[in-house]
C-alpha cells in the first residue's frame, strides 16, 4: 500500500486573517410575526448577537427582535419576533 501523507507539515504561524466587511458567515434564522416577509432567512452572526433585524420587504422594512432558540437537525437556531414595519421614505 502506498503512503499518500503529505511530507511537509502545516506551518504552526499560520496568520488569523479577519473577515472583511460583506464577507462575514452567514447562519439560519427563523423569522415568525411578520405579515410580508418569508419564515427563513440567512442572516450574519453579528445580527444574530446584536438581537435586531431589519429585513428589506417590498416598500419598506420589516423589524424583528431576538426571541429565542429553537432545535433543527440538532443546530440551534436563532427565532427572531416581528416588531414593527418602517416604509422606505420617497
């Protein structure tokens, strides 16, 4: 049987470069309330730590708030409460 392990190891300063902005991972989120908007969405980890969504939706936004967690394929989940909807100012 033939060996097929790389001879070089991987370097141990391996430099930790930080995302940029627009590039950041995204999760699931569940959305529940809202009149207009889908019941799911992707939506970054830094929405998801701020609490609050604003989710373009035809002439205007829908608002959620962080509600709670809830258990899908044994990943949590994000659930975001629908608050409010603004319309885009003309």
């Amino acid at each position: 049987m033939t060996d097929i392990t790389p001879d070089h190891q991987p370097a141990d300063d391996v430099i930790d470069i930080p995302e940029q902005a627009g590039t950041e991972s995204l999760v699931p989120a569940e959305l529940r309330g809202s009149p207009f908007a889908a019941p799911g969405v992707m939506v970054t980890r830094a929405e998801v730590a701020d609490g609050r969504l604003k989710i373009p939706c035809a002439n205007g936004y829908d608002h959620f708030e962080f509600d709670s967690y809830v258990t899908r394929n044994g990943e949590l989940i994000p659930v975001f409460a629908w608050t409010d909807r603004t319309r885009v100012a003309e």
